[in-house]
C-alpha cells in the first residue's frame, strides 16, 4: 500500500447504503512507534535481534492464533536476516534494484519489495495491530448521506482544510516506512494514542462548518465517531482495505 488507495463507497442496489471498502482499525500507537519499528530496523539493518526478540516473547500470553502467527512471522523474518537477504541499509532511497519497470523509455515503474520486506511489515502488523484488536470494534464509516468519497478522500481534504491537521493527515494515511509498504501492504500509516486525541480536538469544534464544506463531509461525523471511540478504549488507529486480502 504504498500511496493511498482511492476506494471510495459501493452503494447498495437500492443507494441507500454505502460501505467503504476502507476500514479503520485499532493500533497500539505509541508502542509501534516507540518500540516495535525501532527493533525491527535494529534486527534488519544492525543485525540485533535481541529487541524484537524480546517483543516477540511478550505475546506468550496472547490468544493462540495471535501467538501462532507471531512466531511464524518472526521466524521466517529471523531466516531472512541469518541468510543475508537484506538488500537495504534502512536510510536513503529504495534500491535500484526494486525498481520494476513498466516502461523504461518513459521512466515509469513501481516498486517490487523482497520477501524480507513483506516478512517484516507482517510481524509489525501482528505486533502492534492485531494484537490491539478490540471485540465489537466497527471499523466502517457509514455517511450520513450518500456521497462518492471514501476515507482515503476525506483524510486528504481534512489536511487542505485544516493546516494544524496536515501533518497527521499525511501520518495516518502514508506513515509507515517506505521500505515496508508493499503492494499489499496491511496498511500505509498510523496514529498514535496522542495524535487520535489532537486529531479529535482540531476536528471536533470545526465538524459542522467542514461537513457543509468537504466532498467528504459526510464522512465526517463517522470519522470523529471513531476518533472519540479509540480515545475511550486508550488506542491509536491505522487502516486497511480488507478486499485487497480477499
């Protein structure tokens, strides 16, 4: 996922019903910002797996499937990195090398990540994603009206319409390091706990006069919704297309 995907809604046979094929989903912030991607550029790019091993071991006690993927996960992460697949310093740009071109007279490709990238970015997701999943949680946005904007759409124009937003805006829909956002990526970026409540609060007193003036405005009651919902249960937020898993 490595720009924003512009989903937008599928409407119902009838359009009276929209469900955004983005959804949102809760995130232990703080701690992958402060902790899990720390350890992972320390195990990829140094060499020093004692870190994440140590984050790996403390979800002894998470439920069996959780468990089960992290130890998975991490062990074909830990191959990668024992037989020498790390084909990137951690800094700078993308190697050369992952460039797949799709036409080489006009410079245009994309970027094909190695397996070690995607391993990575799938332990970073069951770490600090997964395991914060929260039972009943509602992910989707539903509008208050019908409307042909997604999530993606109102993120980008909360960041035009509010400058104090812009950088939180940008952080939640491409935060990630570039190295980790594959083509089917779980996500491109995140809020941690704090950014979830400076987010609220610079949208909150502003909802009524941005839902009159936003393509996306009828996106936005739902988009506050979810943001008062993770500050109730003390928990960042990122966001995923489950059909690109499908």
């Amino acid at each position: 996922m490595k720009a924003p995907l512009s989903a937008g809604a599928r409407l119902g046979a009838t359009g009276s019903a929209a469900i955004l094929e983005e959804i949102v989903v809760p995130c232990w912030g703080r701690k992958l910002e402060a902790e899990v991607l720390p350890a992972v550029k320390a195990a990829l790019f140094v060499r020093d797996l004692e870190p994440l091993a140590s984050l790996v071991r403390e979800v002894a006690a998470a439920p069996a499937p959780l468990k089960a993927e992290v130890e998975k996960h991490w062990a074909e992460l830990r191959s990668d990195i024992l037989h020498g697949q790390i084909d990137y310093k951690g800094e700078g740009p993308l190697p050369e090398h992952w460039k797949q071109y799709i036409d080489k007279e006009t410079n245009y490709y994309d970027w094909r990540h190695p397996k070690w990238a995607q391993d990575a970015e799938a332990l970073v997701v069951d770490l600090a994603v997964r395991a914060a999943e929260r039972d009943g949680w509602q992910g989707e946005i539903r509008p208050a009206e019908k409307t042909s904007a997604g999530l993606v759409e109102l993120i980008m124009e909360v960041g035009q319409a509010v400058n104090e937003a812009a950088p939180l805006a940008d952080k939640f829909l491409e935060g990630m390091p570039e190295w980790l956002q594959h083509d089917n990526a779980y996500t491109g970026g995140y809020l941690t706990e704090d950014e979830v409540a400076r987010m609220h609060g610079l949208l909150k007193p502003r909802a009524k006069d941005l839902e009159g003036a936003l393509k996306g405005g009828a996106l936005l009651g739902g988009w506050v919704g979810i943001l008062e919902e993770a500050m109730r249960q003390k928990v960042g937020l990122s966001w995923t297309v489950p059909m690109l898993r499908a």
